[in-house]
C-alpha cells in the first residue's frame, strides 16, 4: 500500500510513531496526482510548492511533538472555500482570477488543525449542477469509469479522494453535492445539520441551503473531519451555538435495537434496478445486526424538488449579483456605458446553467410572483421540514439510496436540465429540512460502479449518523475495491 | 377651486454607531476612500453579516421616542438593485417585517400642535459614494460609506404643508440630536430627506396622484421643493393636465424639481428574507433597559421648564434646541436661583458671543457656576448691571470667573453712602445752571445727574442708591 491510499487515523497512528514524516506523504499523493490527474482532472489549481513547505513545516511540528489531529495530512479544498492570497474561481470564468483576501472559517479551523493543502479541486460553476460538467475549467471524470461523470457538484472533491490523490477534502452540499458525488465515486461524504459548521468564506450559492463537509475514505475520518470543522462561528450569524461533541465517540457505540425508517416515497419507479438491489441488501445487513427496518412516510416528498428550484434559484439570483465586473474578477471589455458593461461582463462572465438559475430566480422574486413561488416554496418547505420531525419520532435515522442511479457518462444528461436535476431527488430534502445526511458506500454494479446508501437523522445528530455508519461499515463485508486507473490510463494513451 | 396638499416624508438617519451596521469597519466621516473597509463591506465572495447590536438599540431608542410598537420579532430582507456603490448588489434593509410600527409625533407650527402619524421604522445599511473625474471617462467607488447603519423613519401622509412638512423633519432632527443616536448633519448627509407629495380639491376623501421628491439636503430646501412641487401639481390640475407619478429632483439652483425619469423608475427590487441573517428578537425586557436609558425629549423639557421654572414659552424653546444648552441652562438656573435672569443672560449675551465665533455651548467658555456667580453678585447688588456686561466680556475672553475679575480690577460697586454723597455733591457743585433748572421744575434733568455720578464714579455707584440719593439731595438743600 501506497501512503496516499491510507486514511487520516491511519496515517496519524503512523505519524505518532513516526513511522513516517509529512513529507513522505505529500510526496506519495503527488505521485499519484503526477500520474492520475491528466485523466481524472480533479483538480482546478495544483498547490505542489505551497503543500510541500508545510509539510516541511508539520515535520518540524512532529519533531517537536506538536502533533494535531490533522498534522500533516494532506487535504483538498472544493474551489468554492475562500483561502487566502490563493485563486479561488468557484468554477466559474467571472472569478478566473480572483485571490480572495481572507481564509473561510473551515480553513482556518483545518490548517489550525495542522491539515496540508494541496490545492483547490473542480466543481460545477458555482455548485450548480450534479456533474462537475458546468465548470468553466473543464470536466472531472469519475475515476472507477473516465467516461464517467463523478457527480457534482463537489465532483473533484470526491475524485480527488477517491483516486488517492489526497486523503480527505472538503465540499459544499446544497442539494446533494456532497452526498452524491461521494456516493458515484464509492466514498464516505456528510453534510451536516444546517448551522452545525460556519459558511463564513463559502462562496454563497443557495445561503439558505448550503452546508460545508467533509469527503473521506472511511467513517472514522468523517468522525474526525467532523471534529475539526465543526461548532459555532461568531462570523456566521446562521452558525448555532451548540457544543460539539467528540464524534470519534460514536464510532464503536454499536446500534443494536435501532430502528431505521425506510420511506415509502423514496422507492419510486425509475431507481436503477442495481441501486434497488443494493438497498435490499443494505436492509439486510441491518437485519443482522439487530436494526428494525420500518417502512415510514414523507408524505411531501414529491413537491422537494419543485421547492428547490424555486428556493435555490431565487437565493442564487441576489447571492450571484456582486459578480458585475465592477470590483473584482472577469469584467467584458469594450462597453459603452454602465449598463452594457454589467451586462457584456455577466453574459460572458457566467455558463449557461448559472445563466438559467439567476433567470428562474429571479422570476420566482419578481413583484406580482413572489407569493405564488418564493412564498409557497418557502411554506412547503416548513412542511417538508415537518415530516421529517413526525418521522424521527419513529425511527433514529432514514435510510435511501444516495442516488437513483450510479454514475451516468459524460454529456449523457447536459442537454437536459430536468433529467440532470432529477439526480438529486434522494438528497434535496435534507437541505430544504436543514438535517444531516450521510452517504456511504454499499456495493458496486456489475458493471463496477460504486453505489452509495444515504442515512439521514434529527436536527444536530450527526453523531447518530455516525454511530450507523460505522455499524454498517464493520458488518457489511463489502469488497475491498480500489479504481484503477493505470488501466484506464493505458487504454486511453 | 382650492386644493390641499397632502405629503409624507421618509427621513433616512445615520445612526451614530462606532462600526458599521454588518461588520467592523469604523463609521468616521471623511477618511481616505476605501480605507474603512473590510471583505464584508466591500461584498467579497463568501462573506456574511454580523448585525451589530447597537444599531437595534438605537432604532429601539428612536422606536420608543416616537411612541412606535416595537415588533416582537422583525428581519432584514434584501432589496436587489445594480448600482456601482452597493457591492453586493442589494442592500441589506428590512420590508415586511420592521422592527417598529403605528407610532407618532407631535409638532407645533404658528402655536398650534399637530400629531404626525409614524408608519414604521426600519434598519439598513448606506450605500457607498461613486466619485467622477471630469478629465478621463472612468468613476470611481469609495465604500465607506458602504454598511454605515441607517435608520428609515417612514410618516403617515399627514402633513398638508411645506411649513408643517419643515416643522416635522426639525423635530425628528432634534428628536435623533438629542438622543445622541444621529450627528444631524444634513451636508454630510447623516439626515437625507425623501417626500412624497400629491394635491386633491378640497374636501375631497380619495388621494391624488403623487410624486416622489429627492435630492434636499437642507430644511430650507425640503421646504422650497415641496412649495414649487405644490405650485406645479396646481398648475397641472388647474390647467386641465394630470399629474404622473415619478421621481422628481430638486434642483437648487434652478430653485425647481425636475423628473428623473426612465432607468432608476422601473426598479422591481424582488424583496425576500435574507438567509444570511437571523430574525431579531427583542424582549420586552430590553425595551424596559432602553426606555430607562432615553433622556428626557425636547417637547417634554420644553414643558417642564416652562412650568418649573416660570419661563415663557419661547425662551423655553430655545433654551432646549440642543441638550447642551438645556443642562446649561438648567445649572445656571439651579446655582443662581433665578431662571429668568439665567435664560436672559444665555439668550442673549451667550448665545450672540457664541454665534459670533460659531461656537456651540459645549465650547463656552463661561462655565455654568460662573454665569450663576454673576447673577448672585448682581442680585446682591455687589455689582451693577453695567458693570457686569463688562465682567462678563472679560469672563467670556479669559475664562476666569466674576470674582477674580472683580479683584483685579477694582469693581467692587459703591454702596457706602458716605462715599456716593461725596460724589454727588461734586456733581452738583460742579453743574449750578442744571440744579437750578432742576429745581425750576426741569426734571427731565434728573437722568443727567445720575449719568454725571456714575462718570465720576467709573460705573461703579449702585444705580438704586445714587437715584435715591440724588433725589433727596436736589431737593432737600
């Protein structure tokens, strides 16, 4: 075993006996990221010198005996998390060259932490889209399948993990962009309660809805990812106050008399038959370890993805107005006046699928519709949010497919928005909620594609989360796979 | 065919916080462009709004003193607009939810006192300040100004004049002034004034169709814009036209408002809550602290120290156009035990000195226990009324108080008998003819004399005794 194919608890444990050095790793991850990243493209900027000064910088911490729950791990960072003096594009032409002059509060937290960057890792322009095909700075592919789309939109933070060229990262989650990327590409990846971790220095999309978290190989980095980045921030109004529990604690605790709620709304026609298959034997495995499995009703999930895409829009359409050209990032050049410039810049400036969100949000706000959109949205939101508190009184946590299908190929749904937004539909409901999800690998197609389960749990309980995960993770006996992307590489050369 | 006009104003008030409204950045007027800025208020990517406290303590403050309801809860909502000085491309403001309502204030115009409806009061940030060079074809954008707090303070349209419009925004401002929440300057635009204004027939229930009215940046001009705009709906309706509803601008040069037409009217601002930010809950407990804290308001100490100190109505009035000069007068009044010499003296000789050099109280060099000092020693008779304009030039000039004056150069006032009646008979040994007039029955004379004793006695003689004096003396012999 390569270093960069370890987890953080094992390459801690190794670092603790010094076993082996900060250096050492970093090396091994841009090994890899040498000989993978022309295929995979994961990431948007390479942090090659910056990373290897401070794991010159965490070996001299472990020499001291300094040493972090994170020292020296080597972590990535979804392009849409501000780092200072460092490009942050967030996908998008109209931030091509912009530097922010602040870190994000979860960077900080990381590098405190003693974490190594080593760059910034691709998305769809501005988290928008569930394929990492919006980006302006090309595509990601997926790397158990090159023809394959990772997910979106926190594509390269979950490609980037998944093909060992760094050990854990961070994305951002609005609908699903963390869980079902991690889903497509067979790993670990948690959004948290809304409020649970500061979006100071996360690059609004949908303020109400996005959540930062973490992308990792296993449970136990999650648990300790967690640690890190979680907790209130006085610079994040929308940060609660609540103590953070130590959620390494909850990795061994076990689940036995747990009841896992299955919602009837979520197995619906158009699941992939493999993805079907795969659930049942998630149940199983609960069955076996002394779970309930109970069928229990969300009885508004069919109108989730229609509140989307009237929330998320309508909040993009005023967080996406600043890009105008006017302070900072891409400005259109030759323009007459005012108004041609904000409108050659954001023309130019913007993709097609961010283009149509501001044009959809924006509707949905216009005077004369606000009531019949934003309005309505925003109460059925409420009862959304409902069924999930009358449901958590039944079961500790949900259990659905991450995704209806696995990962689909390249352009396969670009030309159809609906279709592209339909692969969200398992994971929209826990933003609009504002409750925890979690997506773990559990199992392959034949074809070998990774599929992924999705827990989902109350308000601030991603301990739970956690707990049942771990649980699963010890006693589903998957196979032990890894991509491999040699071969790819020899068959695409 | 008589019209009546009916107008509304919004005042915006720039609160007198230390930091902006969202961030850190400091509020000072007048410092280097985009020196008080930070991420936050420049609307980088990925930053978000902290309220700053203080600012709803303000509102609260003001919310109370317009006898406002202050809303359990209320939250900002953003108002979406591209404009080069608003960097995020909203302003943070507050729409359906204010954090107060269904308030009042009292005004007097011409002796008659009239009850102006408050609608709502509301929080938001400012904008900042584009700059325009003449000489290349660029503009430039300053953000300090950019999330300074402000507070809208929406009325009724209740007023039916210019005179009234004028009598309500000088009340709001000493109002703001005097609870130290706003600095009141209108040039550097800490109090901007909007009105809307609509005219109908006499009688009439129903409203006409209104203008908005921008660009007054003094009281004067408010008042001008709102009495041309009035002129020119009359003539509209009098002359068979309509009135359109639009933005008008005052031009103070050309002493007219002017429509500003197009672009800047057809703003849908897509109000919706912002998600970056938390309702703001205020308990009733909070309201109690503030409304201990609220100073006493100038209609009601006008009030009282008419009734507690016997004045008139107008001295009182003046006496409390700012805080300052009220507890100025109040200690004056208190040490020297009588209020009406006090208000005379700051009325007057205060006031003219201070104006003069355009100085404010705060500056006076005349300390409030020195003026009372003087009373006393004029009430005392140990000085004379002349005498004390003189001491008090000299307090005014060098800061000392009346004693030390009086020392150091000898002006103690005569009121030894002996020594008056010594003065006197040389007065009048000096004048024959004029005692002789006197006594032929010229009596218009008698002021000659007292001017002669006072001359000869450098001011210093006790007026009262050389008039009691004189008169024994010149008839008596």
């Amino acid at each position: 075993m390569e270093l960069n194919q370890l987890t953080i608890h094992e390459l801690h444990a190794l670092i603790k006996k010094r076993e082996v050095s900060s250096t050492q790793i970093i090396e091994s991850v841009f090994r890899q990221i040498d000989a993978v990243e022309k295929d995979v493209h994961a990431y948007v900027n390479l942090m090659k010198e910056y990373a290897f000064a401070e794991a010159a910088r965490a070996d001299k911490c472990i020499k001291e005996g300094n040493i972090k729950p994170l020292t020296g791990i080597p972590i990535a960072l979804k392009d849409i998390l501000c780092t200072k003096g460092i490009l942050t594009t967030c996908g998008s032409r109209i931030l091509h060259n912009y530097i922010p002059p602040y870190d994000a509060t979860v960077v900080e937290k990381l590098r405190e932490a003693g974490a190594v960057f080593t760059g910034k890792v691709n998305m769809d322009e501005f988290a928008m889209g569930s394929s990492t095909e919006t980006s302006y700075f090309g595509i990601t592919r997926n790397p158990w399948d090159l023809e394959r789309i990772p997910g979106g939109s926190s594509g390269g933070s979950a490609a980037a993990v998944a093909a060992d060229e760094c050990i854990a990262s961070l994305g951002s989650d609005t609908g699903g962009s963390i869980r079902q990327p991690a889903a497509l590409c067979g790993i670990v990846g948690m959004k948290p309660t809304y409020g649970r971790v500061s979006r100071f220095g996360l690059i609004a999309f949908a303020s109400s809805l996005d959540q930062i978290g973490p992308f990792t190989k296993d449970v136990e980095d999650c648990a300790l990812m967690m640690n890190v980045i979680a907790g209130y921030d006085p610079l994040d109004s929308t940060s609660v106050p609540l103590d953070v529990p130590d959620y390494t604690e909850f990795l061994t605790r076990g689940v036995d008399g747990w009841t896992v709620g299955i919602p009837k709304e979520y197995f619906i026609e158009g699941i992939d038959p493999e993805v079907m298959e795969a659930m049942k034997r998630t149940i199983t495995v609960f069955e076996r370890i002394g779970v309930k499995c109970v069928e229990i009703s969300l009885p508004h999930t069919e109108y989730c993805l229609a509140v989307y895409y009237i929330i998320a829009p309508a909040e993009a359409s005023s967080n996406l107005a600043r890009y105008d050209g006017v302070k900072y990032g891409f400005r259109a050049q030759e323009a007459r006046d005012l108004l041609e410039m904000y409108k050659k810049t954001r023309s130019a400036g913007f993709g097609a699928e961010v283009k149509r969100r501001i044009m959809i949000g924006t509707y949905a706000l216009s005077s004369g519709y606000y009531d019949a959109y934003y309005k309505k949205a925003s109460q059925v939101r409420g009862l959304v949010k409902r069924d999930f508190e009358e449901a958590f009184t039944r079961c500790d946590v949900i259990l659905t497919p991450t995704s209806p299908t696995p990962a689909f190929t390249i352009g396969e749904k670009m030309d159809d928005p609906l279709q592209m937004y339909l692969s969200d539909i398992f994971t929209i409901s826990a933003n609009l909620a504002g409750i925890p999800g979690i997506s773990v690998p559990c199992g392959f197609t034949r074809g070998g594609l990774p599929i992924g389960a999705q827990f989902l749990a109350g308000h601030f309980e991603e301990g739970k989360l956690i707990q049942m995960a771990s649980a699963y993770e010890k006693n589903a006996n998957l196979e032990k796979r890894r991509p491999n992307l040699s071969l790819w590489s020899t068959n695409r050369s | 065919m008589e019209y009546e006009p009916i107008i509304g104003l919004e005042v915006h008030a720039q609160l007198l916080t230390k930091s902006k409204i969202f961030c850190g950045c400091s509020t000072q007027f007048g410092a280097e462009p985009n020196s008080h800025t930070c991420p936050v208020c420049m609307g980088m990517p990925g930053v978000l709004p902290v309220l700053n406290k203080k600012v709803v303590e303000y509102t609260v403050k003001m919310a109370l003193a317009m006898h406002c309801r202050i809303n359990e809860a209320c939250n900002f909502a953003r108002k979406n607009y591209f404009y080069p000085d608003l960097p995020k491309g909203y302003q943070i403001s507050q729409y359906a939810h204010p954090l107060a309502e269904h308030g009042y204030v009292d005004i007097e115009l011409n002796g008659r006192r009239k009850r102006i409806g408050i609608t709502r009061i509301h929080m938001e940030e400012d904008a900042g300040k584009l700059l325009h060079d003449e000489h290349i074809p660029s503009s430039y954008v300053d953000l300090n100004r950019t999330g300074v707090p402000l507070i809208e303070i929406v009325s009724e349209p209740d007023m039916q004049s210019a005179d009234e419009a004028a009598a309500y925004l000088r009340r709001l401002h000493e109002i703001l002034v005097y609870l130290e929440i706003c600095d009141g300057n209108m040039e550097e635009g800490s109090f901007r004034c909007d009105a809307n204004i609509s005219i109908r027939l006499k009688g009439e229930t129903a409203f006409g169709t209104r203008t908005e009215l921008k660009n007054m940046n003094s009281f004067r001009n408010v008042q001008r814009a709102l009495e041309y705009e009035i002129k020119r709906q009359e003539y509209l309706l009098g002359s068979g036209g309509e009135v359109v509803q639009e933005t008008r601008l005052w031009d103070d040069a050309q002493g007219a408002t002017y429509s500003m037409r197009g672009k800047e009217e057809a703003h849908d601002y897509r109000y919706f809550p912002d998600p970056d930010l938390v309702p703001v809950v205020i308990d009733n407990a909070w309201i109690d602290e503030v409304r201990s804290s609220l100073s006493e308001l100038p209609m009601e100490k006008r009030e009282r120290f008419k009734q507690e100190y016997q004045i008139p109505l107008y001295d009182a009035g003046v006496l409390t156009s700012s805080r300052a000069l009220a507890d100025y007068f109040e200690e004056v009044a208190k040490l020297s035990g009588k209020p009406k010499v006090a208000s005379n003296w700051i009325m007057g000789d205060i006031l003219r000195f201070l104006n003069e050099e355009k100085r404010d109280i705060a500056s006076c060099p005349i300390l409030p226990q020195s003026l009372a000092e003087l009373i006393r020693l004029i009430e005392s008779g140990t000085i004379s009324g002349k005498m004390a304009k003189d001491i008090f030039e000299d307090m005014y000039r060098t800061g000392h108080g009346p004693k030390q004056i009086i020392e150091d150069k000898g002006l103690v006032q005569i009121t030894d008998e002996e020594e008056l009646k010594k003065a006197i008979e040389e007065v009048l040994a000096a004048n024959p003819v004029q005692v002789e007039q006197y006594r032929g029955g010229k009596e218009k004379l008698f002021g000659y004399f007292v001017g002669q004793t006072m001359k000869v006695t450098r001011g210093k003689a006790n007026p009262a005794l050389v008039n009691e004096l004189l008169k024994k003396m010149l008839a008596g012999s």
